[in-house]
C-alpha cells in the first residue's frame, strides 16, 4: 500500500477523565475524499486535530506520506518532536477551520502570503503571484486588498482554503468548513471543495452535509463514541449502512 | 421634562374638544421638537461657573501672568521638559519592552519562568515608586561595584557602580523597572484578549513560533493594550515629577529651584501645569492615530479622522454656500458616540 497518503493507527486521545478518541483506524489513499459523519461529540474534529497535532495523541500514531506526525522513531521509542519541527510538517497539512480564522489585521492577499513567506522561505514576489492564482481559483480575485471582515462567510471561507492550498499541501483537512455560514452561501464553499476534489487534492472533510458525501466522497467514514463504526463507499455507508447507530444517524440528519 | 412636552402622534385627541383633522398624507405633518428646559437650565448654571472662573484667571493677581510670561519658554525650563521628555521616552521604551518579556515568561509553559515573571510584577508592584528610585540612587551603597564573571565564581571586569550609572541612569532604571511591572499586565491583558483560533490557524500553517507573536498576535493584541498603554505613558509623563527627590533637573525639580529662589510659587507652578498639559494632549493625539492604525481590518468602513471631517465640512460649506444654501452636514470633530 504505497499510496497510502494519511495513515491512522489505534489513536486514543483523552481530555482529562473524557476519552474522545478510543483506538482510531483510518486510511486516506492520495487523491481520494474521504468525509467523516458522526454525531456531535463522537471525536471527528479531535480527530481532524490529531492528524496535524494541534492535539497531542495518548496512544497510536499517524502518518502521512510515510512520514511520523509529531514524532521521530528510533528502534522502539517514539521521540516527540520539537515545536518548530512539528510547525515545518505541518506545512504538508492544510487545515481549514469551521470560524475561518482568517487573520483580520492583514488583508487577503497578507493572509494569503504570510505562512509561504515565513515558514517555506517563499521569496514575497513569488508566493504574491501564487497568491493571486489562488484567489483566481476560488473566484475571488477582486477581493486581493480586502481584509477579511469586508467579506460575507462564504467568501471568508473560500480565502481560508485558498490560504491552506497556498503551502502546497499533502493533505486538506477540512473541520466542518460550512458549519458556521448561513444556509445560502454553503453552496459557494462547496463548490469550491468539489472542484479541488476532482483535481486530485487528497482531502479529508468532517461535514453534516450528506449530498456532499454522496456526491463527492470516496470513502464516508461514520463515526461515534470515539471509533470509526463503519466506512466504505457512499453507496455503501449511506444507503445500506450495516450498523443501527449509522441507521438511527442518518435517519435523524436525512 | 422631555416626556410633557413630546409631540402628541396623531391619534384620538382630548375628550370634549372636536378632533383635529389627520391629514392623510404624512409629509404634510409637521414634527415639532422636544423642548428641553431643564437641560437649558443647567447649561446656564454651568456656564456662569465657568464665567467666573475664567473671570478669576484672568483678574486674580495671585497668578502673576507676566511672570508665567517670563518663565514659560526661558531656557532653563526648555530644558527641564526636554530632561521630562526623555525619561519618559528611555522609561516607555525600556519598559515596555521589558514587560512584554514578562508577559510572555507569564503566558509561557515553563513554570520557572510563570514563577519569576510573577514574583517580578508582585514585588515592583508592592514598592512606591519615590521608595524604589531612592533605593537606585544609593545603589552604590548596595552594590559598589558591577562586573562580569562566573556566577558565584571570579569576575573577570568590574567598574564602580557610581560611574557607569549615574543619576539620570539611575532614575531611567527606577521608571523603568517600575513601569515594566505595569506593562506586564497590560499586554498579558491584550495577549489573552487575542481569539484563541488565530494561534491555532498560525500553528496550522506553521509559522514560526517567534513570528507567530510578532505579527499575528501582537498586532490584534494591540488593540486592547494601546487605551491602557497610553493611560501608564501619559501617568509616567507626570510620574517623572517624583525623580525631583534626586535633584534631577526635570521639569517639576527646575520649576521648585526658581521659585525658592524668587518665591513666585504660583505662576512657576502655572508654568509646569501648562507644559504637563500639553504634552499630555500630545501624546492623546498620537495615541489617536496609533490606535487607528492598529485598527485596521476591525472595522468594515474605518471613520475618518477629525482632519478629514473637517475637511469634508469645509467641502459642505463650500458647496452650500455656491448653492447659496445652508450646510446639511453637522459638524462633528469626534464623530458620534458608539
């Protein structure tokens, strides 16, 4: 299994007395979709987190495109890294957040050139014109000089994804990027997730929108109380799911 | 009262007296504006207040304005405020930069570093400033000599404490450490106000851990640090005044010297009031713009500065009086209150 792009293996993560995540399996191949549906509270966004170790793991491990996430291996030690590190392998890991977290004090374009400038060495003049590509690509490139709270959410959430697309990433994991938008303006986000799933971008997507998964997924995932409950094909997963928690789910969202 | 003399909306008139026709189309309605007696009232107190005292200024020979006159911009106060100028400007930059240290060591995981910042904030805290700058002028009793060396071991290179210091470095220390106490808190204040997913989104993206603060947290910190930034510059501005008890040539030291020496207390005393006035409003102006600028972004239209509304008004006047029509645009220096 060469193309195994994200790799996920027994991952346990607690907060405390909580366990979210209870021994975590999942396999992403490069240039595949895969969306994770579950409750809320069932782990996916820790999940999302622990992929780019913004949460630490308590047990198990991730890779991605072979290489260990947070941690460097020797023998049979696993030696956490340290920050700075984790923050250049991050850089393979675009994450796009449900509340956008643009960067209100620079303009689209700054928010768009900050990370290729200061954490890949980009010269400024080249990761401008990547830049400005980027926000050709998701349809806003008359808003380069804006800053962000000019802008309505959707179109927040489009620069979000053209500012993680900027690193030239491995991986996209998207966290409920269309939670917090209001009903009309989905549409222009997803649009824009689609059209870079069928370029071949290796993405991961925690949604509650179920025609997204069907339309657009390779694999769904369904998870709850911490584990992955089943996975396979949207045929598969949302239509004759094999588990009564998927059942009872999709019947309350559907 | 405003309530009784509200114009009645059209509707069921008094019993008794035949109901005025209601026109029915409402532009032909007049509105007729809330009189405000008690408000006129009190303007009028207020202002004969203030007549009087103005009047007082002016007459009162105690103030000796000729001798303010002579006294204002001679040399040797010019002086003085530059010497308040730049104990204020070593002590903000000093300590400023040294309290935004502490408030990382603060915010910091490492609780060695959380342990000592604090311990630093709760001790100058503690000690009044004259307390502290008098220790740091007798420094020399306590430390006689400074140098370099092996802690706890030999020391390579010593100078006398008294030479390297010096009293106005001696107060620069004093302000300094004092003021960084405050600052601490003062960007710890702002840090903490900063969203919590802007460092998550800087960490996603993996910027650096240094360029994370500086450039996506400081910035937005800023906006809440800057009205309490300016407050403690503007308090040290006056708070300089204490350095007198180390014969420090400041403006407040300057003024005393003059007046033991003529007995004229109250216009040299005048003399320092005017220029702590002024200074003070300097700094306000600066903090207006400074905050402005790190405004940027918050706002979806920023509002325009009080040049540009008077500009803008001079343009309405213009206009209006090529019309031949009077201004439609009030003149507001400071905008409405939001």
């Amino acid at each position: 299994m060469s193309d195994v792009m994200v790799d996920v293996r027994g991952v346990h993560k607690s907060f405390g007395p909580l366990e979210v995540l209870r021994g975590v399996d999942l396999r992403v191949r490069a240039g595949e979709v895969t969306v994770v549906l579950g409750p809320s509270g069932s782990g996916k966004s820790t999940l999302l987190r622990t992929i780019n170790h913004l949460e630490k793991v308590n047990r198990g491990w991730i890779s991605i495109d072979g290489e260990l996430i947070g941690y460097r291996r020797s023998g049979n030690r696993l030696h956490e890294l340290k920050e700075k590190d984790v923050l250049k392998q991050r850089t393979h890991i675009g994450f796009v957040f449900q509340n956008f977290n643009l960067f209100p004090h620079l303009t689209v374009l700054d928010n768009l050139v900050e990370a290729p400038v200061a954490a890949l060495r980009r010269p400024r003049k080249e990761a401008l014109e990547t830049a400005r590509r980027l926000l050709a690509r998701v349809g806003l490139a008359d808003k380069a000089d804006a800053y962000p709270r000019q802008l309505s959410g959707g179109q927040q959430q489009r620069v979000a994804i053209a500012r993680a697309l900027a690193l030239e990433p491995k991986v996209l994991l998207f966290d409920e990027p269309t939670s917090a938008l209001d009903p009309e303006l989905v549409g222009e986000v997803l649009d824009v997730i689609k059209d870079l799933a069928r370029t071949g971008t290796t993405m991961i997507v925690v949604t509650h929108e179920i025609g997204f998964a069907r339309e657009v997924a390779d694999t769904v995932v369904f998870m709850d109380g911490g584990v992955v409950v089943e996975q396979g094909p949207p045929s598969a997963v949302l239509d004759e799911p094999q588990h009564e928690r998927t059942r009872a789910f999709l019947s309350k969202v559907l | 009262m405003a309530s009784t003399t509200d114009t009645a909306p059209p509707g069921p008139a008094a019993p008794g007296a035949p109901a005025p026709p209601v026109p029915d189309d409402p532009a032909t309605l007049k509105v007729v504006p809330a009189r405000h007696h008690a408000r006129w009232v009190a303007a009028a107190a207020v202002a004969v207040l203030v007549a009087q005292f103005t009047h007082g200024l002016a007459t009162n020979p105690v103030w000796e304005w000729h001798v303010f006159r002579d006294y204002v911009l001679s040399e040797t106060i010019v002086q003085a405020v530059w010497v308040t100028l730049q104990l204020t400007a070593y002590a903000t930059v000093l300590g400023f930069l040294l309290g935004t240290v502490l408030a990382f060591m603060r915010l910091s995981r490492s609780p060695v570093l959380q342990t000592v910042a604090w311990t630093y904030i709760w001790i100058f805290r503690s000690i009044p400033m004259i307390v502290q700058l008098v220790f740091w002028f007798n420094l020399s009793a306590l430390y006689d000599r400074l140098g370099f060396g092996i802690p706890f071991g030999p020391v390579f290179w010593s100078v006398d404490s008294n030479s390297i210091i010096g009293t106005i470095g001696a107060a620069v220390i004093g302000l300094t450490l004092h003021q960084a106490a405050y600052a601490a808190e003062i960007v710890r204040g702002g840090v903490l106000a900063v969203d919590e997913g802007q460092l998550q989104a800087a960490a996603a993206l993996g910027i650096p851990r240094l360029r994370q603060i500086r450039r996506i947290v400081l910035p937005q910190a800023m906006r809440a640090i800057l009205p309490t930034a300016g407050n403690e510059i503007i308090g040290l501005l006056k708070g300089t005044s204490v350095v007198y008890v180390m014969s420090i040539g400041e403006l407040f030291y300057q003024v005393q010297v003059i007046y033991g020496r003529n007995g004229r207390v109250i216009p040299l005393l005048l003399v320092a009031t005017a220029w702590y006035v002024v200074l003070t409003s300097l700094l306000s102006v600066a903090q207006y713009y400074v905050e402005r600028r790190y405004a940027r972004g918050a706002d979806r239209t920023p509002p325009p500065t009080p040049l540009q509304r008077v500009r803008r008004f001079v343009r309405t006047l213009r206009t209006a009086a090529a019309q031949r029509h009077r201004p439609v645009v009030p003149f507001k220096p400071l905008g409405d209150i939001r």
